[in-house]
C-alpha cells in the first residue's frame, strides 16, 4: 500500500514539473516579447515615426517668438543650420524651413510637394517636408506622388489627424479631403505646369519641394506656372561644388554608389540663378538645397555660394579627399 501511495505522489510531482516547465516557457515567450517591444520602444521609437509627441505645434510657436524677437535684420547659413530640426522631414529642414519664413514671413502659407511617401514609418506617418507645416502651422497643400499605395497612406494620416481631419467633404457618397490634396500622378517635363494649373496652386506659393530621384533638374526648368517664393531640391553631394552635371536616365540613379540626387549643387545654382533664386542654405546631411527668390531674400536673408555651402559646412569642410567622386559617363554637363 505504502509503496502504491508513494508511485502516485512520485507521478504528481512529475506531472506537476511537467507543468511548471511548461509555465516557464510561456513566462520565458512572454517575457522575450516585452523585451522586444521594450527595445522598439527605447531604440525604433526614435528613429521611426511611430508615434507623435503632443506638444511640437506649442514648442515650434515658441522657437518663433524668440527668432524674431532676436531682431536680426539678415540672417544666412550658419544661423538657418543651428535652427535646424527633424519632425516630419528626412533630415532637418523643418527647422531650417521654420526658420526661414519666421524671417521673410509667409502670403498665403501653401506649399506644393513633389513626391513624397511614409517609407520611415510602420503606421503611415508622412516622412516629407509639408506635414509640419500642415498640421503644426496650419498650411494648405498639394503633395503629389506617383505611388496610389502611399498617396492612400497619407490620405489616411490627415483623415486621422486633429489638425486636418475636419478639411472633407462628400461627393456622390465618397469623401474627399480638400487640404491637404494628396494627388497620385506623375509630373514630368510634358505636364509639369498643366498639373499645377489643375490642381489650383498659387502663382507664387510660399514653398515648392521637389524629390523624385531623376527629373527634378528638368521639370523645375520647364516650370513657369509657378514660381514659389522658397524651392527646395535634392542634389548630389559627392560631386561638391566641382562639377555642374545632371542624370537623366532614372535607371542609372543609384547605380554605383547611394546618390542624394540627379543634379549637382553647381548645376541647380547655376540654372535657378537665371530664374532669379539664390542658395541660401543646405540641410546638415547634404541631400537639400533650400533656394529663395531674389525679390523675397533681399536685405534678408544672405546668398550662399556653392564652395561656401561645403567649406562652411561642419561635416563636409572636414572630409578627405577620397570622399569626393567624379562623374561618369551616366552624368551629362550642364
């Protein structure tokens, strides 16, 4: 009896150890994904936009009270880098930009956005350089973008966003946002002012920005149905100031080294300077290149050379030789 008595306690313990490991794999599973989520949220919670902080419109208002209480008559590149800052934009240009119409002011605070997309976020957060002034500063809008999967993304993030949730209305049962306007199209040379016409930007709209990875040279070139008071266009860096050139074959970009544009800085200085702009300032990584209308700068904000643009540079002033890369054949002089 004693030893049947004790073969049962004997299997209760087994099974009951059974059971405990198996609970200690389910608390090891659990405790793994807290840890994963844990890291997300001390590590991709700031390089993804997977969350808004509430307080940006109220901090930015204040950045602007203070610079223009500064009372500076001109300001130039040095003070438009240290003004830079990231919220919505790749880099820092929603600083930089911020900075800038604090100084020259805004007319009718619209911007036109040429491609643009919410690759840097995992629940559709536009990664462009509209969107902070859209929902912080109350901008109006028209961001076009050839993808209908991340024109729907952005759709989506104003249709959910305080600021710009109220902007809709209904025709024949659909509902249709009215600011900003997220256009699925291409632009190119052919329909560049036609779509600008059609989709009501004004003659001189505070800001234009164009990012479309090959074309950008050319379109800006045609362009006439407007002529934005700032323009900010992508450039390659690793030509520095050296070289004025252009690639206009899409499916040599990127090819032999990760570009940061389709033109040269010398190219687009060269080229805006006959459509009256000056450079005034390039974001801290060397992908933008912010551009303001003669009329608009004057008495100011200070012109900025090419050579200057990297000699002044923190980073770039510093690079050895070998950093710097000549064209090759893909690329053509302009």
């Amino acid at each position: 009896m004693k030893l049947l008595r004790l073969s049962r306690i004997i299997k209760k313990i087994r099974e009951l150890a059974i059971l405990i490991e198996r609970q200690s794999k389910q608390i090891e599973i659990q405790g793994e994904k807290l840890r994963e989520i844990n890291d997300d949220m001390q590590g991709n919670h700031h390089y993804k936009r997977n969350s808004l902080p509430s307080d940006d419109a109220a901090i930015q208002k204040n950045l602007i009270v203070s610079w223009r209480l500064s009372k500076e008559e001109v300001i130039g590149y040095k003070e438009l880098l240290d003004s830079g800052f990231r919220v919505f934009s790749q880099n820092d240009e929603d600083g930089i930009l911020l900075r800038i119409f604090s100084h020259i002011d805004t007319t009718n605070k619209y911007v036109v956005e040429i491609g643009s997309n919410c690759s840097g976020s995992d629940i559709g957060v536009p990664e462009n350089m509209s969107t902070n002034l859209i929902v912080n500063h109350g901008w109006n809008a028209s961001i076009f973008e050839i993808d209908e999967t991340e024109c729907s993304k952005m759709t989506h993030f104003y249709a959910r966003h305080l600021s710009t949730k109220h902007f809709h209305c209904k025709k024949n049962g659909i509902n249709s946002y009215y600011s900003p306007k997220v256009i699925s199209d291409e632009i190119n040379v052919e329909n560049i002012n036609l779509k600008m016409n059609e989709a009501c930007v004004p003659s001189e709209a505070d800001l234009m920005v164009i990012d479309i990875d090959g074309g950008d040279f050319s379109i800006i070139n045609e362009l006439t149905a407007v002529q934005p008071r700032v323009l900010v266009v992508e450039f390659e860096k690793r030509f520095r100031d050296r070289f004025s050139v252009i690639q206009t074959n899409k499916s040599d970009f990127g090819v032999n080294w990760a570009q940061s544009g389709a033109a040269s800085l010398l190219a687009w200085e060269t080229m805006l300077e006959e459509k009256n702009y000056i450079l005034c300032a390039v974001c801290s990584a060397g992908f933008n290149a912010l551009f303001i209308r003669k009329d608009v700068a004057a008495g100011k904000i200070r012109p900025l050379k090419s050579v200057d643009a990297f000699d002044l540079h923190p980073v770039f002033s510093s690079l050895s030789e070998d950093f710097w890369v000549e064209p090759d054949g893909t690329w053509e002089n302009v």
